[in-house]
C-alpha cells in the first residue's frame, strides 16, 4: 500500500505485542555498513533507551541484538542481569525496567543478515515453545518487508541512475513497445521532434512523418 518499511515494522510489532503479551518489541536493521545494527522500530520501549541503543556494534556480548547478528542465531537473555552478553551493557537495560530479552536475526531468502527482532520483559524469564514460533513466523514476515523495501529503493535508484543517463546523453534515444509505439523519449528526440515527452509517448513514427 506503499507505507515506509518504518511503519510496516511498527505494525509487525504492535502485532507481536498483540499476541503474546507482555512482550515490547523491536527491529533493528543491518546498517549499510555492514558492522553495525540502527533501530527502525520499538513502539512500546521506553524513549531514552531507544536513544542508546539507536545504533549499536555488531558482536559477540553486544546484548542479545549484536550478538544475535553476530552469530546469526536466536540469543536468548531470561535474565539480563547476569546474562554474559549483557555484561557491558545490562545497566543500560535494567535501568529502564527491562529485565529479559530474547533477540532473534532477521535473514533474507540468500541468508545475508538484515537485521534482528528482539523482545523485551518487565521481569526475567525463559521463553516457552509458542513464543519462540510466534517470533520465528514474525521473523519470516519482517525479512519480506525488509527485502521488499530493499528491492524498491533499488529499483529507484537504477530508475534515477537511467534517467540521469538519458537526459545528458546527446544521443537521440527512445524506446518503442512492440507494436512500435514509442513508451520513452529523452529530451534531445524532444528537441528534434519538437513534441514533449508526454506528447510523444504512445505515438508511432508513422505519426510524425509527411503525408506524403
């Protein structure tokens, strides 16, 4: 319906949250550089944590998300006070009230890292088998959006690399459907023709040659 990859992962939570009460989730996207996690979602967090965790590195003990990628396999902390993987980052956590989380990787159909799905507790405590289904099955449905984006945002930027490309080439070039009718013009076949872009599309060349 073409909401932002930031609002269908807002409602991919909320409905985790739906689900299994009273979990807080969130999403992080692999950063562009490949190393680091950015956060694109976590509705129901506390605002000052999502402050802190709104970039983080990708690690091993990097809390459950770094690690999580790190070793792109489910990291679970029933308790992040004395989890190894929260060492250095516990406080951060604890301070706003969040005693449990369990983060798993979001993988693409090629199985590169996207990013994670995590999800918070008030208190500690272990998942039990439906949780981890639930949060398997959202994870699947957060990879297609986040492949789907990925693959939009390309498509638009070959589209303004292409049109780039033809508006300063000095070439006249077009490009006709088969039944010949012209689907793009760039602005040097404007000049010649002396048609806009508009009043030469679905045109054929029959239609600017003499009559006789």
């Amino acid at each position: 319906k073409g909401e932002t990859l930031e609002q269908v992962l807002g409602f991919v939570c909320g409905a985790v949250e739906r689900l299994a009460p009273p979990m807080l989730c969130s999403v992080m996207l692999t950063d562009h550089d490949g190393i680091h996690l950015v956060l694109a979602t976590a509705p129901k967090l506390p605002t000052e944590y999502n402050q802190a965790i709104k970039r983080i590195p990708i690690g091993r003990a990097i809390g459950s998300c770094g690690s999580a990628a790190y070793f792109q396999k489910p990291v679970i902390a029933a308790d992040i006070a004395t989890d190894p993987s929260w060492k250095d980052y516990a406080s951060v956590a604890l301070t706003h009230g969040l005693k449990a989380c369990w983060s798993l990787p979001i993988m693409s159909a090629a199985d590169g890292l996207l990013g994670t799905l995590a999800v918070y507790h008030d208190k500690p405590r272990e998942p039990q088998p439906t949780d981890l289904k639930i949060l398997e099955r959202v994870s699947r449905i957060a990879a297609i959006a986040i492949e789907h984006a990925h693959m939009m945002e390309a498509i638009k930027e070959s589209e303004a690399r292409f049109d780039a490309f033809m508006r300063h080439s000095p070439a006249v070039t077009f490009i006709k459907d088969g039944a010949g009718r012209y689907v793009y013009v760039n602005p040097q076949f404007e000049t010649l023709a002396r048609l806009s872009k508009q009043e030469a599309e679905s045109r054929t060349v029959f239609d600017f040659l003499p009559a006789h």
